[in-house]
C-alpha cells in the first residue's frame, strides 16, 4: 500500500518571522520564489530549474522507499533527475508501509 509522506510544514515567503511547528524538520522548506508547486497538497514556491531529485532530497533525503506522482502520474525513479518541476504541478511524495 502507499500512503502520502508526512507533509513538510509551510514556510512564509517574503521575510518575517516564521511558524514554528512543534517538531521542526529534517531539512529547510524551500522558498525561492520562481514558480509554484504544491507538494502533498501544500503550496511550494520553488526555484525554476529545480528538478524532481533535487526536491526529493531536500524533503525526503535519500528518497528510500518513496515513490513521486506528478498531476497523478507515477515517475519512474530514473526519471526524477531528468524531469523538471514546472510551474503549477502537483506532486505527492509517497511512502510504501506494510500491513493490510
């Protein structure tokens, strides 16, 4: 089964302080301003030019056992440093779990 991966907290672009949630992250929200994205239903603004792998990294590290749909369609992991992000895409990072 997979089930969509912990949603990284929103970050506020533009300055001022920041929310801060009750157990911070791994790595730092992206806010770069270029274009928008929404990762797991969240609005990210990204840097133009940013590819799949490099968001992967950025919220999930290494990207063990995490699958990418972008506008519901399932990448290929060998895809993700190829494809680029594009303005308005929906990407859900997805994790595998056991049990039934």
């Amino acid at each position: 089964a997979l089930r969509a991966a912990a949603r990284p907290p929103p970050r506020l672009c533009g300055g001022g302080p920041q929310p801060s949630p009750p157990q911070a992250p791994t790595t730092a929200p992206i806010c770069r301003g270029d274009m928008r994205i929404s990762v797991n239903g969240a609005a990210r603004e990204l840097g133009a030019g940013q590819t799949v792998a490099e968001l992967v990294a950025e919220l999930a590290g290494d990207g063990r056992g995490i699958a990418v749909a972008i506008d519901g369609s399932v990448l290929p992991r060998g895809q993700w440093s190829l494809r680029t992000l594009r303005d308005g895409d929906s990407v859900e990072l997805l994790t595998a779990v056991q049990g039934g």
